[in-house]
C-alpha cells in the first residue's frame, strides 16, 4: 500500500471520529478507484453504510467480502449488526456463532449472543454463553447479570 493511500485512510479515520461519514466515504471511493479489491476500503465502506443505516447495501458489499474471506471476523460481525439493525433477528444468530468459531475466547460475543437470544425469546437457550463467558472469566459482571435476567424470566413463567 503506497504512501499516498495509507495518508488518506488516517485522514479517513479522523473524518469517520469527526461523524463526517459521508466524507470518509467520498475518500473510500477515491482510494477504491485506485485499488478495487482494497480489502481495508472495503471493510471500512461497510462500516460506514452501516453507520449511515444503509444496511441493505452493507450486507450485499459483506456478502461479497465473506466470498473470498469468509472466516473475517469484521466482515462477519459488520454483516450481522446489519441483519440485526434491519430486524432480522434469526439470520444474525448463526452468523454471530460463525464469528465464534474463529474467535473462541471473544467474551463480548458470548454475551451479545447470549442477549439477543434472551431478546428473541430463547432465554434457556442463552445460558452456555454465559457460562462460556464464566470458564473463561469468573468474575465477569455481564455473564452474570445474563444469568440473572435468565432466572429471572424463568421464574416469572412460573407465575
């Protein structure tokens, strides 16, 4: 990567930090018109289309991306913040778990599926997460609080 093109994506990223995205991705563009397979433009496009909410065209360039790299967790997780923003919640799930399986010992992913399974219903199904998220950190507050939303919808059912 030249010179040139590592400056702009510094600039890129002050431009993205100043919420000024649709600049960020003006510069995205120049720098994919000059390298079209960019792999860290592309990531950052979908970033940015998913921060704007242009969801749909974010999932079509991440579905492109997952071709060719389908084991990247950012691609994989920009993908499913997509789904999950665009209300679909049972697509989001598998492709959380996917991530989990090239990043075992990611605990904030443990815990975000854990909720949204609670989210979608599936509190029972939620508790391996937590207790995933407990072998490999005891003490961990939010582990511990999903186990407690966990029982304490168990017990409201019980009502």
């Amino acid at each position: 990567m030249s010179n040139n093109i590592n400056s702009k994506f510094l600039e890129i990223e002050i431009l993205y930090n100043a919420k000024k995205q649709l600049d960020a991705l003006s510069l995205l563009d120049d720098i994919l018109k000059m390298e079209p397979d960019n792999l860290m433009g592309l990531r950052n496009k979908g970033i940015i289309f998913l921060h704007l909410g242009k969801y749909e065209q974010c999932i079509e360039l991440m579905n492109k991306l997952l071709e060719s790299n389908p084991d990247d967790i950012e691609i994989l997780l920009t993908k499913a913040m997509c789904l999950e923003m665009t209300g679909k919640h049972f697509d989001y799930i598998p492709i959380y778990e996917k991530a989990l399986k090239v990043d075992k010992k990611n605990i904030e992913m443990f815990c975000s599926i854990g909720f949204h399974i609670i989210q979608l219903g599936g509190h029972k199904n939620a508790i391996p997460y937590f207790d995933r998220v407990l072998k490999m950190e005891p003490d961990n507050e939010v582990a511990k609080n999903g186990l407690k939303c966990i029982n304490y919808l168990k017990n409201k059912e019980n009502f």
